[in-house]
C-alpha cells in the first residue's frame, strides 16, 4: 500500500473536505417562520422554536443549533398562518335549498411535534383538514335555513364552523384560526327565481303583520289620548260651567257661520234677536 499518498497535501485536502461536511452536517439554522422537529433515529427527541402565543418576530428561539450528522432528522414545520380554501362546496339548507358554497380556514400549527407523530408535514396536515373542514361546513349549514347567511346569523355560523373544526384539528396539534364563507349561492335557473319569490313573499307577510301591529297600537294609543282629553276637558269646565256654555256656543257659531262649503254659493241665514240660539251675544244671563 502507497502511504505516501496518505501524507502528502491530498490527504490533508480530504481530511480538510470530511470536517467541513460534518461540520456543516452538525449545523442547523433555525429561521424566524419554521419549527424544527428533531428525529433522533426516526424518533421524536425535541422541537426548536415552537410557536409561543404572544411572541414577538426577532424575540423567538430562531437560531444556530448543533445535532449528530447523519442521525438526526429535521422535519421543517411552518410557524405562519396557513390557509384551506374550499371551492363549490354542495349544502343543502333547512328549506330544501341546494346551495354553492365557497369557504376558507386559516389555522397554525401550535403543536409541531404532535403534527409530525399523526400526518408528519404541513402538506399532509392541510390534506387531512380540508375533508375535516368541508364536513364540518356541510354539516352546520345543513342546520340553517338560507335566510340566515344574509342576516347578522352569518357570523354566529361562522364561529360555530370554526369550533366544530377545531375539535378535530386538535388531534394534528392545530389551532384553527379563523373561518369565513366568501359567498353562497344558488344554482343558476329557476331553484333560484322560487327561492327569491318565497324570500319576497316572507318579507311582504312580515311587513304587513307589522303594519297590522303598527295600526292597532295607534289605534289604542289614539283612543286612550281622545280618552284623557276629554276627562281632562271635563275636569276643566266643570270648575266654570258658564265658561262651558260659552266655549260650546263659540264653536257652534263658528261651524255654521264661517265655515265655508266648496263648490256652494253663500247662505244667508235671518235670525230673531230674541233667539235663543244667540243668546251669547245678549250678554249674561
């Protein structure tokens, strides 16, 4: 064997290369974005910058760290928010309605070592809730009637989505973040003319009840107003019943005298001065 090869500068080039490989081998550097999960032998030993809630971007564990080269295995977990999109999704509500609906969910792994145990990746990870995710969608809307994702109840089935959801996204070691419908619709056609039509004829019933409600209440607020005025009325006169008589006889005066009628001529009207009926010009009694 030629051991002059072995002492010559080719040798310390090699020795030089094989550090430098494991070397770089033994390094790891963390970004700010990933967690590592460090396999020892295809097993589980630690993570390095798992999500914290509440951290600050440059105040995390991102860094340089060492491992053994060629025994340990890094799975690169993503630390940012991620996102499920799902397209057309078939539901049929309460009223028989087949709609068209498109969703999102956005979730965070918060637990990277029990997401590598159960799927392994990210990409897998979003692969295993995005059927979680369209059964849960299916299944809440599937409770609700149309009517209910144009009114102010779009949230609260928004919110209960995302806690169905996350009952199973626990099991990856994910946190859903946040569900929302873009848009529901109904098939082109005429599922789509009925369901406006029974749409308007509900809020033409719901408007004529209230009008109806609306009417009777002024009718019982008219009646008892006509009602205090004149006990109101009453109680006045009846302290001064002269002043009454008075006020009566103003009145009459002025419906038969001044009143004009449209379309008439005038009416010339020639009464006794000992009248009776103008006995309010005559002075006291």
């Amino acid at each position: 064997m030629n051991t002059s090869f072995l002492r010559g500068p080719w040798a310390i080039v090699i020795l030089a290369v094989l550090a430098l490989v494991l070397l770089l081998g033994s390094i790891v550097i963390v970004p700010e974005q990933k967690q590592a999960v460090i396999l020892r032998l295809e097993q589980p030993l630690t993570t390095i910058n798992a999500y914290r809630k509440g951290e600050e971007f440059g105040r995390t564990r991102a860094g340089v760290y060492w491992r053994i080269p060629f025994i340990d295995r890094i799975v690169w977990v993503d630390k940012r928010v991620l996102d499920i999109d799902l397209q057309n999704q078939p539901v049929l509500s309460t009223d028989q309605l087949r709609l068209e609906v498109d969703a999102y969910a956005r979730f965070r792994v918060v637990d990277p070592l029990k997401m590598v145990i159960t799927v392994g990746s990210s990409d897998r990870v979003t692969d295993k809730l995005q059927p979680l995710f369209s059964s849960a969608l299916r299944s809440e809307l599937g409770k609700q009637p149309f009517a209910a994702l144009l009114s102010a109840e779009r949230g609260q089935v928004m919110d209960n989505i995302q806690s169905n959801l996350q009952k199973y996204a626990s099991q990856y070691g994910v946190e859903v973040v946040d569900v929302r419908i873009k848009h529901a619709d109904l098939p082109v056609g005429s599922p789509l003319d009925s369901a406006y039509e029974r749409m308007r004829t509900a809020r033409q019933q719901e408007a004529a009840t209230i009008k109806a409600q609306g009417l009777k209440e002024a009718q019982i607020i008219r009646a008892n107003a006509q009602a205090n005025a004149a006990q109101i009325y009453a109680q006045a006169f009846n302290k001064d019943p002269q002043f009454y008589d008075f006020y009566r006889a103003m009145q009459s005066y002025r419906t038969t005298f001044l009143s004009p009628v449209d379309g008439k001529g005038e009416t010339s009207i020639i009464l006794s001065p000992q009248n009776s009926y103008l006995r309010e010009f005559m002075g006291q009694r």
